[in-house]
C-alpha cells in the first residue's frame, strides 16, 4: 500500500519575520487570515499530526485539523540560542554559528545536531510508512519538511540548508517501504 504524508509549514510569525529561533510565539495576525482562508484546501486525512510548537498548533486549528501533538515532529533543539535572532548569535558565537552551518553534526547550541533531526524524522516517516494508515496530514516546522526532504531524497545532511519552506506551503511524500517521492513547496490554496 502506498502512504502518503504531506508536512505544511505553519503560518507566518514573529519569530519567522525576524529570522528569531522559535521562542513559542504565536501566529500573527496576517498568518492566521491565510491558514484561515486556506481552510477546507487540504485533502482528507485518515490521521493529523502537529508539531507541538504555538504556532504550529494554532496553524492546524486554523486550516480546521484536529491532530494529535506529535513530540518526533518537534522543531530543532537549538539550546540555548532559542528567542536568539541568526544576526545576533553570529555577533556573540560566529565561530559556532559557522561550524553548525558547516557541520551537520555539530551543535554548538547545546541542542540538537542537524544530523540527529534528520535520523528523527526520517524514523518517524519509516514508522509512518510502516503504519499503512493512508493518508497524513501533519502541521510541522519548517526544519521537519527540510529534514523529511533530505532524507527522502537521500541527499548529505548538507543539503539541509539549501530547502526552503515557505510558510503555509506543502510537501507531499509518497510511496511504500521507505521509498519516498517528494513533490515540494506547494501554496495552499485560500
């Protein structure tokens, strides 16, 4: 049986605007509006999932989901840069920053390696797969859909940084035993 698994990246926020790593800021305003509008786009679902972040969850009550909170599809543990914008951990630790942009191993942070969100959530896609649940609807972090896509694809954990994900877009995985098409970046309609 073939699984099918879309990641939509959550609405626009503070933290997003500001380049912020997450500090559970909500959604703002304007975001919320296009989740909303966006409402009824997506297809049916046999499960929804959510990463447990604010802006995710209210992302999902917005485009009318009623996941079940899903710790795997956590964002990344950036430690102690957490509510930090890139601009000022460069200007405090730029010997870090390079390294963990340079090292997808490296976590500089205290928190999580990119190498280690990619082994997440390549798991929790493999597990997902294995479920034959049909199909997964599932609001996450943009770094779950960058990692879900380099593992996929089974490109080098380096090309982790060069995936965007827009807000409010999808990327759809299919396929059967751990072999995954990807079809990326799709705008939801509103």
């Amino acid at each position: 049986m073939t699984s099918r698994v879309m990641l939509i990246s959550p609405a626009i926020s503070v933290a997003l605007r500001e380049a912020r790593f997450d500090d559970g800021c909500p959604v703002d305003a304007a975001g919320l509006r296009l989740a909303e509008a966006a409402a009824g786009s997506l297809p049916t679902a046999d499960r929804a999932s959510v990463s447990p972040s604010v802006r995710c969850r209210e992302t999902a009550a917005a485009l009318g989901l009623a996941p079940l909170p899903e710790p795997e599809l956590a964002g990344l543990d950036v430690g102690r840069w957490r509510g930090a914008t890139l601009a000022e951990v460069s200007a405090d630790e730029p010997e870090a920053v390079a390294r963990w942009l340079a090292d997808p191993s490296s976590a500089p942070h205290g928190g999580e390696s990119v190498r280690d969100l990619c082994e997440r959530v390549a798991k929790w896609l493999y597990t997902a797969a294995d479920l034959g649940s049909g199909r997964i609807v599932a609001v996450v972090e943009p770094e779950i859909v960058r990692a879900g896509v380099v593992r996929a694809l089974g490109a080098p954990e380096s090309a982790f940084w060069r995936v965007d994900v827009p807000p409010l877009t999808a990327t759809e995985f299919s396929g059967r035993g751990g072999r995954w098409n990807v079809r990326v970046g799709q705008a939801l309609a509103g």
